[in-house]
C-alpha cells in the first residue's frame, strides 16, 4: 500500500512541474515596450526597403512558430510569410499560431539578400 501511495505522489508531482514549465500562449516576452504606433509588417518592410533603417513596432497574425523552442515565429498577411528570429535570446510559446504579435525590432538583411526581423521584444495577443 505504502509503494503505491508513493507512486501516485510521484506521478502527481511530475504533473506539477509539467504544468509550471509551460509558457502561457499571450504575454510579454523579451525586452518589454509599449504597443502604441504599431504598423503591419509589409508597411514596415517597406519603409526599410525604401532607405528608413531604424526601429520598427511591426504588427501581424503568427503563421508559424519554431516547434524546437519557441525561437522563431513568421507572420502572414495576404500570400506575404515574413521570418522574426529572436536567435534565441528568448523564446516564445509554441501555442501562440494564429494569434496576433507585436514585435519591437529591425530588419537585417542575410549574406544571401533575405530579410528577416530582429526582435528585441514580442507582445502575443
């Protein structure tokens, strides 16, 4: 009886911190900033392909999220799929596809040409 009760205590307990250790699907994450003057994403994307590099607050609905960590999301409006990369200074929650996100950032553009968006903060909805 005793193994037992020691058993269900166990299996109690690992319920417990897989509870704890799951991010909530909204919130603040990375470097907090406040959600005013937000613009959508392919606004922003071509205001920085017009000359203007500085620090955009960009706007738009998850398409995908990094199902490894939660380092990487993309967002979609139209037929357009923009890439934001954290590289993994923090994560973001597996559970946020198809809500809505704020990202404090700027682009950068890769060796091969592609744009992506380098967050500093992310606002899930």
């Amino acid at each position: 009886m005793m193994m037992n009760m020691n058993k269900i205590g166990a299996v109690c307990l690992l319920f417990v911190f897989a509870a704890c250790s799951q991010q909530p699907a909204t919130g603040s994450f990375g470097e907090k900033f406040e959600n005013r003057d937000a613009v959508d994403f392919k606004d922003a994307l071509a205001g920085y392909q017009a000359g203007k590099d500085t620090t955009y607050i960009i706007a738009g609905k998850i398409e995908n999220v990094c199902s490894h960590k939660g380092c990487w999301i993309t967002f979609k409006n139209d037929s357009t799929e923009f890439y934001v990369d954290t590289k993994e200074r923090f994560t973001m929650p597996q559970s946020s596809k198809g809500k809505k996100a704020i990202a404090k950032g700027k682009f950068v553009r890769d060796e091969e040409g592609e744009i992506s968006f380098d967050p500093t903060g992310v606002i899930i909805e």
